[in-house]
C-alpha cells in the first residue's frame, strides 16, 4: 500500500525539513510568470531549485513544465532563466520537451497561435531509471531493417550486426501531444477549480517514465492534486506541498475519491493545520 502526504505551506520552508537525496522523482509545474491569479501567493525560484537538487537522489529527475508570457510583445524567457539557473547549480539539462495542446487559450492576432510548453527534465548525474514509452506505431512494423546494419569498433573498423525485424510500436519523440479541457484534461470536474491543471495523461507519462513502483514523487507546487492522483494509480508514494489551503483541501478532496483510506504517516499535525 502506497503512502501519501499533503503539506500545506511555503515550499521554500518545508523542502528545508526533507532529507538529503530523499526524492526520486519531481513532476511540477511552478506558478510562472502571473499567466494564472494564485491568490496573490508568489514563489521564491531560487531558493526552491536549490533545496530540490538537494533533496533529489543522485539519478533523480526534477520534470519542471513552465512557459512564458507575453508583456508589449516581448516574451519574458522566464523558462529559459529558470533552466540555465537550474544548470548552475549542478543539475544536467537531460532533455529539453515540448508539451503540445490539441488547442489553444487565446487566439493570436498577430502571432501564430500559442500552444506549448517547455518540459525540461533535469537530473543529478544520468538518470537512474527510464522506462520508455513505446506507443509510436511504426510504418513498417514486422519488416526487416534495412540496409547493412554496422557498428564503430574502438579501432575504427566497422562490425556488421544481424538484421532485426521492425516492431509494431517505437519509442515516442520528445514532444508530447496531449488534448486539454474539460473532459480531456481528466473528467472531475473539481480539478478545474484550480485556475491551471496539466493533463492526467501527462503526469502519468512522466511518472511512468522516470520511476518505478515504491518510489517516492514530490510535487512541491501540488495545486489540484494531479500528481498525487496519478502516483496513487501508478503505486508510487507521493509527497504534496502547496502555499494555498484551498488547493491542499482540493488536492486532499481528490485524492480521497482514488482511496478509501490515506495514509499521511506519522506527522498528524500536518492534517490538523490543514483542518481536516
């Protein structure tokens, strides 16, 4: 039986209580840039990136999903200073990703319309765990490659290797296509009193991806519950923490339609603070 455990407070002060390289795994998506109202709350980036390589285990991945606004025609380069800050500090940009909606919030008049985000997946060292995704229906599934199939020696010296027959489904590319909105993003319609929820699909690609069953997920910026639900499905363990009481309650609220009974471990005062 997986745990769970919904923290309601300053991200930048709880992740200070975790112990070092504790994580395997960080899905988020961080209040970026004001392109959503968060009840006035704000973020302090810098100091939060910093407790996260911190508390992240060597191999652990931090999948950080931000975009940018737009103020008098000029995108901010929020996500691109966040990265190379990311960076800095010792983590390894370990892929740069594109999460791409099926549509789009605004219509641009004088722009091509806008309809992604950056998934950047950051890791201490290589990745310790990857479990790709293999749902790219291939075109010529059940032929034999083609061509002679060669692989470089140390010497220079080319060494053939034995033909394969192509299967049915590859590995996905890096840009992730996902429909959103109600109905799409996930069909409770509770999420959706949280102002800027990414897909179920998404968290549970992500999830499944970069770690493996009994791992523990954080989502320091958990807002309607989204990565809990999934690591629940998944059985992962999974650690919740936002600013907000009102996402906490809602992220608590979702969380229990997954479970009959949570288990929140033994700090019960996290519950009490949170007035359940």
């Amino acid at each position: 039986m997986v745990n769970h455990k919904i923290i309601c407070g300053d991200s930048k002060e709880i992740l200070k209580r975790f112990k070092n390289e504790s994580i395997d795994l960080v899905v988020t998506s961080p209040p970026y840039d004001n392109l959503r109202d968060y009840n006035g709350y704000s973020f302090d980036f810098k100091n939060i990136a910093r407790e996260l390589y911190r508390i992240i285990k060597i191999g652990g991945i931090c999948v950080w999903i931000v975009g940018d606004q737009t103020i008098d025609s000029n995108e901010t380069g929020t996500s691109f200073k966040q990265v190379l800050y990311f960076k800095e500090i010792g983590f390894k940009l370990y892929d740069s990703m594109i999460y791409e909606k099926n549509n789009f919030s605004n219509p641009s008049i004088n722009r091509y319309h806008q309809i992604f985000e950056y998934m950047f997946i950051l890791t201490k060292n290589y990745p310790k765990t990857f479990n790709p995704l293999l749902d790219k229906k291939n075109r010529y599934a059940g032929e034999s490659s083609w061509g002679k199939n060669t692989v470089r020696q140390k010497d220079g010296s080319l060494k053939e290797i034995p033909k394969h027959i192509i299967r049915e489904y590859g590995m996905r590319n890096n840009i992730w296509k996902y429909n959103v909105g109600k109905g799409y993003s996930t069909t409770d319609e509770d999420a959706f009193l949280h102002p800027a929820i990414f897909p179920e699909k998404l968290a549970n690609d992500h999830i499944r991806s970069w770690s493996n069953e009994d791992d523990i997920i954080l989502d320091p910026f958990v807002g309607s519950g989204t990565t809990l639900i999934e690591c629940e499905r998944l059985n992962r363990n999974s650690i919740g923490v936002d600013i907000s009481k009102k996402y906490c309650e809602l992220s608590y609220k979702r969380l229990l339609k997954e479970v009959n009974q949570i288990k929140f471990g033994r700090d019960k005062s996290i519950i009490e603070r949170m007035g359940f």
